[in-house]
C-alpha cells in the first residue's frame, strides 16, 4: 500500500502551532492523484481538503484498512511505500519516525521510502 506524507526538513508533520508545514506547489495534485477513487477511514477523509474529498470514498463503518492511509497511525502501520514531500521548513512540532522505513530514493523535495523486512 502506498501513502503520501508532507514534512519538513526535519521529519515534522505538524507544528508547534498546529498547521502544517508549507508544501511544495506539487503536493496537493500528488495527494489527489494517489487517493483518487480510493476509499479512506471516516477519521482521514475528515482530515483531507475539500477539494481532496471529493475524489475519495469514505468508508462509513469500522474500518479494517483503508485502501489509502490517511492518518500518522494508518500510514505506520499499513504503508508499505511512503512518498515523502520535503517542504523547506524546519520548526519545532509533532515528528514522524521513519525506524520502519529505508529511503530507496532523494530527489530534490521528493524522497521514497520502502517498510523494512525482517530477515
């Protein structure tokens, strides 16, 4: 399962003050094309952008697995692949750990990282 993540220079996802880091001009189409017609928990799709929600499906029940993970906890448990979209920022706030992924690719604002197997 693939998921997309903003953070800044220094692995934060939201800061301090509760917003999010400055994306790059890329991002929102990027998280759009990914989760397009896709179907997310109630909890993510609360979470999305308007204009996000529209190309979506919101699971009404309990949700077992979204088939795009949306929240910090979805993304760590059940990404296997992360494309993570560096904004410029560094700044103080709530930081992603990435001890279960290994970077496969940098590029300039974008980096792929792939869930570590055992063995």
């Amino acid at each position: 399962m693939i998921a997309s993540l903003l953070l800044t220079k220094d692995n934060v996802y939201v800061k301090e003050d509760g917003t999010l880091p400055l994306r790059p001009d890329f991002d929102k189409d990027l998280l759009t094309g990914l989760a397009k017609g896709l179907t997310v928990s109630k909890k993510g799709y609360e979470m999305l952008p308007n204009s996000i929600k529209k190309e979506v499906f919101c699971y009404s029940g309990n949700v077992v697995q979204p088939q795009y993970p949306v929240t910090i906890p979805e993304i760590e448990e059940w990404a296997d692949i992360i494309l993570v979209v560096r904004s410029t920022e560094l700044c103080r706030g709530k930081e992603f750990r990435m001890d279960s992924f290994e970077l496969m690719l940098r590029q300039k604002d974008i980096e792929i990282y792939k869930r570590k197997t055992n063995g």
